[in-house]
C-alpha cells in the first residue's frame, strides 16, 4: 500500500460511520414519531409519590428496643414460692397487687379505701415487667431517704405513698396482713438483688427529653388515634361490670390518680406510656415516638383530677425534680416551664449549681 493508502481507508471508514449514526438517528427519531403517534403508552417515569419518599426517610427512625435486653432483672420463677415458709403471704401479696380494687377498692372486700385502680395498672405483670416500672429494686433499695418526703422511708411508707396519691386514698395500716403480704412479696421479687443495687430495666425508662416543650394540643390527637379506643373520649377507661375495678383504666378526672401521684410529672408518664403503651407496646417493640410520649402526657396531665395538698412535699425545694408542677422553686423558671418543658435548660441550670 502507498503512502495515502491509509488515510484514505480511513476517510472512508469515517463516512461509513457517519452514515450508520444518520441512520441510527433516522430510525429513533422515527420511532418516537411513531409511538407518539400510534397510542402505546410507555412506562412513565415519574417521581417516586409523597408516601413513598415518607416511609423511604422515616424508615431510620422506626421505633425499636429501648434497651439491649441483655442484664436485666427478671422476676425469680413465680412457682418456687413454694418453697418459702411465707409462701402463702407472698401469693397474697401478688393477688393484691394485681386485683387490688376488688379487696381494697371503692367495693373492696376486705376495706374501701382507694379508687378502683390495680397497682398493676401502673406495675405491670403484678411489678415484674422489664421497664413496665416494676418492684425489682425495692427490696435492696428501701429503706431509703427519699427527698419528697425529706424522710427515710421504707417499703410500708412506699407503698401507702402510691395508696394515697396514684389510688388517692388511704394508706394501710402498717400490720395488716395486706401490707405484710405486699412487702412480702416484694422482699421476695427482689431476693436475689444485692443490697444497694438497682438492676438494669428496673423502674421507669428515661425518655430523651424534647428541644422544645411538651405540646398538649397535638397530644390530643395521639390520644385519640392512639389512646381512646381503651380509655374513652371522656378518659374514664372501661369499668368492670361487676365494679370490682376496670378493664381499662381510668386516665383523668375524679377516678384517676391525683397530682401528687408520680404520673402527675411529664417525666414518668411520657417513659410509662413509651415503653407500654398502647396496650401490647413492650420496650422491645415500642409503638409510639418519644415526641408522641412526651405530647400525650402533656395532653393527659392538663386534663382534671383530684388535688392533693401537698404543703409537706419536698420541704428543700432544691430537690423537686425538673418535672415537679408546682412551685415555689429554686430556680427561675416558671410553673409552666417545670410542668411541659423545655426541660433541658432547667436540667442545665440545676447542673450549674
Ligand atoms: C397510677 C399509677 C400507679 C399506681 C396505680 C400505683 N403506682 Fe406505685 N408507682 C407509680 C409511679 C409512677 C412510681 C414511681 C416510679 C419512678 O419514679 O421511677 C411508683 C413507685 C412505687 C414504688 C417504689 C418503687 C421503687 O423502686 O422505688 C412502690 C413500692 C410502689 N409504687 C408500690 C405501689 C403499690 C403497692 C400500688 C398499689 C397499692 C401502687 N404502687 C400503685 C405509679 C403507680
Ligand atoms: C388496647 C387498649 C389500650 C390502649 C389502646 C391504650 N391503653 Fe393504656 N392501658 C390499657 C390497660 C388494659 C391498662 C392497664 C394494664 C394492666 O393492668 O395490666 C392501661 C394502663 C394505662 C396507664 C396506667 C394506669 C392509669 O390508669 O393511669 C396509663 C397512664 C395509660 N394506660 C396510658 C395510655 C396512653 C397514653 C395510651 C395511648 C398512647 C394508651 N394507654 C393506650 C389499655 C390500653
């Protein structure tokens, strides 16, 4: 081959190319015409819809376990109480913890001296529940001091403190056989805890406090998409049929704890309810946000209840807890604040001190 042999291959290899891309070009541009044209639809391409992108950026924040299930205090097994020399106190004690309307309540058949709650409506499971607020610490923590009385305490104490202000009522006397039978109990549920300690799951789970304050406005609509098929519109649960107490319990209003009981602050309402509610919830498999648990305590705690004088209570005002609605207070934030939040300044400032 001579010397312009090859760029003449090459030209004609370029126009051959060119060609091919015309026609290439023709046909799409054909095509298009003619299925524009013709009726076919495509598939199209259009954005993902509104629910699609939701679920896509909410699927991270799916409420899971609050808490590695690994170390908690679980309950001894409930049929080796046999063995114990009280072990008929102790089976008592649970029966009244879990049924505690039907001897003690407004029909009591033993005496009427409390509401119609069960102290298992708040202690789940008669108080074994992980996070479910249970008695797993009450043996190795009581007596203690406590510093809304400014008293030591013991599980006696303890125990008619819930009587009078979540069952507003009386409390027992201290050598009944009830309150031998509940404080029998509890020694039991927490025999194998060590003197001092407060096992993991104990309690009440600490729900991480909000930016902003809690919001009762929106909490009203968590209560009734999430909350009123149980406890009714009105909020006064479902009575049993013989009165003997609820099947679901009362949550407001002249039958429901009064506002020196402990679910009276944001606090242990918004970790209750996180960790238990709706009915099922388990801090295992939660069903509502932090944000919906903190809105719908605001919600439940603005509503009416019985009032409690509580001039005795915390006689070193330092001491009331962030979420304690009633002042005077040491420091400057009002009532407001100390009931619905913003909480974390409040928290700040004690830590200041
Ligand atoms: C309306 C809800 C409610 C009812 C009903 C209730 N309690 Fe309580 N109880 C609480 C709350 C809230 C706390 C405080 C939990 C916390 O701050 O961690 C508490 C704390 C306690 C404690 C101390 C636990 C600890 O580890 O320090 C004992 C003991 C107790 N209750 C016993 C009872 C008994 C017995 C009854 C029934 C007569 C009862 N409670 C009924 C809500 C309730
Ligand atoms: C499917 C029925 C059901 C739903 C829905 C439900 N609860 Fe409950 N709730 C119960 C029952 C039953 C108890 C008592 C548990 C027990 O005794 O074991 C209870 C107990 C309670 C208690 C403690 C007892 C009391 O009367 O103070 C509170 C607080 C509470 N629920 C709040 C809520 C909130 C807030 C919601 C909505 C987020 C809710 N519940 C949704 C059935 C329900």
């Amino acid at each position: 081959m001579n010397q312009f042999g090859k760029p003449f291959i090459q030209l004609i290899t370029l126009m051959v190319g060119l060609l091919a891309l015309a026609t290439a070009l023709v046909g799409v541009v054909g095509l298009v015409i003619y299925v524009s044209y013709s009726g076919i639809k495509l598939p199209e391409l259009s954005p993902p819809d509104q629910s699609t992108i939701a679920a896509a950026i909410e699927a991270p924040a799916k409420p899971k376990g609050l808490m590695d299930p690994v170390g908690m205090w679980i309950a001894p097994e409930w049929s080796s109480v046999d063995a114990e020399p009280n072990a008929e106190s102790i089976r008592y004690g649970r029966e009244l913890v879990a049924n505690t309307a039907e001897y003690l309540g407004p029909n009591g058949k033993v005496k009427k001296i409390s509401n119609g709650l069960n102290c298992q409506n708040c202690h789940l499971q008669a108080g074994t529940a992980p996070l479910g607020n249970n008695y797993g610490a009450v043996a190795s923590t009581y007596p203690k001091i406590r510093a809304r009385s400014g008293q030591s305490e013991d599980i006696e104490k303890r125990i008619n403190d819930c009587f009078e202000r979540s069952l507003n009522g009386q409390g027992l006397e201290r050598n009944s056989k009830e309150m031998v039978a509940m404080v029998d109990y509890m020694h039991w549920l927490g025999k194998d805890v060590p003197q001092g300690e407060k096992p993991k799951g104990v309690g009440i789970y600490e729900v991480p406090l909000l930016d902003r304050a809690a919001d009762p406005v929106k909490g009203k609509t968590i209560y009734e998409q999430q909350c009123q098929s149980c406890h009714a519109a009105d909020g006064q649960g479902l009575p049993k049929q013989d009165g003997t107490g609820y099947i679901y319990p009362p949550l407001w209003g002249d039958h429901s704890y009064n506002s020196g009981a402990g679910l009276y602050r944001l606090s242990r309402f918004a970790g209750y309810v996180r960790a238990n509610m709706p009915l099922g919830a388990t801090y295992e498999n939660p069903l509502i946000s932090d944000e919906d648990a903190w809105d719908v305590a605001a919600y439940v705690n603005s509503l009416e209840r019985p009032s409690r004088d509580l001039s005795g209570d915390w006689p070193d005002i330092s001491k009331k807890p962030m979420d304690h609605p009633f002042g005077p207070f040491s420091d400057e934030f009002s009532e407001e604040q100390h009931k619905f939040g913003p909480f974390k300044p409040i928290k700040e400032a004690k830590a200041k001190l």
